[in-house]
C-alpha cells in the first residue's frame, strides 16, 4: 500500500485506490478501508495516544483521513460512566454507559463519523457535501459543514421530528425534504452524488465514514484502562456502528494494546422497525427489507446497507439481538433518566430497555462488565415524551399551599410541619 490504508471489496477482496467509491464494481458488494497495521504499529501506542488531544482524534493514526488534514472539531472522547443504580433495577453490577448523548458538536456519535467523512471529503476536493439521514446524520454534516464553510444538501423523510429539521437549518443547510422514508432517501442520494459530483457521507464516502465508528470502541478499550468489556449493547439502524466497534477492538488486539478477548456483541432494534434483530433471532444474515413504524426514527431504517454484516458480528462473537416496543421505549428513556441522570433520545431508549431484557431473560450474566452504548440526546425527541408528565395545579408562594400540594410527593408520609407559626425552639422536636 502506497498509503498506510486502502479500499478493499468485503466479498471479492479487489482492491482499490483511495477515492470517493463505496461499492466494488466487479460484484456490486460493499467497500471497506483495510489499513497496513504492521506499517502504523510504531505510532498506534498507548503512550502515543496518550499524547494526542482529548478527542476522537487521539485515533488518528487509524482513521482514513488525509496526512495533512488538521480537524477543527473536537469530537468524541465522551464520557464512560458507571451506571450502579440502573444496574440495580435490571439485576446487573457492572454495567457502563458510554454517553454520545453529549458528542460534540451536535449530540450525538453521528458527530464521530462525519468528522471523518469530511475530512475525506476535503481531500477529494469536493465543495458540496451532504447525506440521507434519519436525523442525527443530518445535524452532524449540516453544524461540521458550515465550520468548514462547505456547501451542503441533506436529504431526509419530510415527517422527521421537528427538532432535528430544526437543528439542521440553524446550520444554513438546504434541507431537502423527502415525500418518503429514509430508504427513498437513500436512493436518490445515490443518483444526486453521481450526477453532480457532490460528496455524499453515507453514500460515495461511506468507507471513510463508517471507520469514524470505530473511536467509539478506541475511546471504551481506553477508559476501561486499556481492557476490552465482556458485553457491549450497541443500536442498530444501517448497522455500521456495531460492526465497527468490533474491528476497533479487533485493530486493539491485533496491535497489542489490549489482552486478546471475545466480546460479545448485543443488537438492539424498534419492533417496528427490527430487520436486522429478525435475521438474527431466525439463525442468519438475510435480511427481509421492513416498512418502518416506530417512535425510534433515528433507527428506521428498513433496508440496512450493514445488515447481515451487523447479523455476522452478533452471531460470531456469541451475542444476540432484541426489539423493544415504542412502549417500552419511552419507559426505558424515562428509567435512564431517573436512575442515571441521563437523557437520552429514543435510540438510548432501544438500547436501555434490550439491555434490561437481555439481562432479564439471562442472555447477559449479572456479573459480566457490559457497556451500553447511549447513542444521541433526549432534547433532540421531546415529541416522544408529549403528554406523559402530569402537571400538578401551580400553587400561591405559601408555605401552607406547598405543604399541602407537594410535600407527600417529595418525602412521602412525613406530616406537615405543625402551624406555620413562628420558628421557636423545640418547632421540630415533635
Ligand atoms: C445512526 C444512529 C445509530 C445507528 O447507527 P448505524 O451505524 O447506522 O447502525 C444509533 N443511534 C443513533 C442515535 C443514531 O443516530
Ligand atoms: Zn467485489
């Protein structure tokens, strides 16, 4: 390899030059970058990283992006945080979120992949970007697009939740609302990139993309204190993150930063949208296109271009995939909350409630380390919540009223204070 990485067919093995191409044209499979590993082992140490910034581009030395590229955004290197009290609900005791509710710049780990597209993008010289997106995509390319001053053309359903419409034309990107779901998108992308020469993230520079996933396993083998989890939950839509954490923890093995170790991979889908979960609860890697219709519209996808490869990972690494209601959705958004002080959008909420299933019907052992991965950000999907908090009536700012509407529900069964008289000594030595 001229480079320290190139483009490789996942079927045929042909290889490919670095540029703008995603399937192989000899027998229309998908292309992948393999890097050069003994060639980069040298600089991919821990001491090494250790002296990179604080972020996704600590990495570098594994992302496919230019050599001379310099990013200008600082995401990645989120939080991975102990989650005892909703390890207790479930019946875990060692369980971990790693939090993408707060990637930077937009919120999500769709911020991951598209500062790595970008970058290659730049490198090809193109000067319109864009994506299909369920949403999230669309934040990403939209907000790191404009730091970059690049053109933009987003493509996205036309029913998407307002937040994410929102929190893409904040950013100055024409958004182009489709009459269709995310899979009509997709398609018409296709044709766009081809007719115009625009670089499309998911599309003609999905290779470089879909490696941005990878610092999401970087970043967990790290703050695990470079050791690999037992389990990892992971959500699934066009199943590229899945498969990407695994070759992260395969590239950790393979350069000697961690012990070598099978983690297992657990897929997590909507009921109503759950292609991926169907193929692997049925023994195999076909995957039966769906018509989505669920709440989890970040996860919609119905004809996932990963999806028997998301199928093959589970399937090897002795995992296993569930599908969550919109019900149990919105509990498990609320229990994430409650016990962790996290919010999290309906993608975490799929991840949180097949997590407590998983646990629930034994597929996880309680004493396993798991990570769940928490994917994008509850603000971003307020709708899901409408109408499920009772408001209680406002009260006039008196002790007596609040005592009255609100004590019992903060300290349930402690008496309200005697007369609001006057502090004296002994007022509370009842
Ligand atoms: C896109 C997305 C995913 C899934 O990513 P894939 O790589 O397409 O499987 C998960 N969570 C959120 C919040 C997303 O936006
Ligand atoms: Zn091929």
């Amino acid at each position: 390899m001229a480079s320290s990485y190139e483009l490789r067919c996942r079927e045929c093995g042909k290889r490919f030059d670095i540029q703008p191409l995603s399937i192989c044209d000899d027998c229309f499979s998908p292309l992948e970058v393999v890097f050069d590993l003994p060639a980069i082992k040298s600089k991919f140490t821990r001491e090494a990283i250790a002296q990179g910034p604080w972020n996704m581009w600590r990495y570098r030395a594994l992302l496919p992006v230019p050599d001379s590229y310099i990013p200008v955004t600082p995401s990645g290197m989120t939080p991975l945080m102990a989650a005892p009290r909703l390890a207790k609900r479930i019946g875990a005791k060692n369980l971990y979120l790693k939090n993408d509710a707060v990637c930077l710049p937009t919120l999500s780990f769709k911020d991951r992949v598209v500062s790595v597209a970008l970058a290659a993008a730049q490198g090809f010289g193109f000067d319109t970007v864009g994506c299909s997106s369920t949403g999230n995509l669309a934040n990403a390319v939209a907000a790191q697009a404009a730091r970059l001053g690049l053109k933009t053309c987003i493509l996205v359903p036309a029913d998407l939740e307002p937040a994410k419409i929102l929190n893409t034309q904040i950013y100055g990107a024409t958004l182009v609302r489709i009459d269709g779901n995310y899979d009509h998108c997709n398609r018409l992308c296709s044709q766009i990139a081809d007719r115009f020469n625009w670089g499309f993230v998911n599309v003609n520079l999905r290779p470089y993309y879909a490696e941005g996933s990878k610092t999401f396993g970087f970043e967990i083998a790290e703050q695990l204190g470079w050791r690999l989890p037992d389990n990892v939950v992971v959500p699934m839509a066009g199943g590229s993150l899945i498969t990407k954490i695994r070759k992260a923890f395969q590239e950790l093995i393979d350069l000697g930063l961690v012990e070598p170790k099978t983690v297992r991979f657990f897929g997590a889908q909507a009921t109503g949208c759950s292609p991926i979960v169907q193929a692997v609860k049925k023994g195999g890697e076909h995957i039966e296109p769906q018509r989505p219709q669920t709440i989890a519209r970040s996860l919609a996808i119905g004809n996932p271009a990963d999806g028997p490869y998301a199928a093959r990972a589970i399937r090897e690494s002795g995992g296993w995939a569930e599908d969550v209601s919109d019900v149990e959705i919105v509990s498990a958004i609320r229990e994430l909350a409650e016990t962790e002080g996290v919010f999290t959008e309906t993608a975490g909420g799929v991840t949180t409630a097949v997590t407590a299933r998983l646990y629930a019907h034994g597929r996880i052992s309680p004493d396993d380390l798991t990570v769940v991965a928490i994917t994008g950000n509850g603000l971003k999907t307020l709708d899901a919540l409408d109408g499920k908090f009772e408001q209680l009536p406002a009260i006039r700012p008196r002790l007596a009223d609040f005592e009255e509407a609100y004590l019992d529900r903060i300290q349930p069964g402690r008496a309200p204070a005697q007369p609001a008289a006057p502090a004296v000594e002994g007022a509370y030595a009842r």
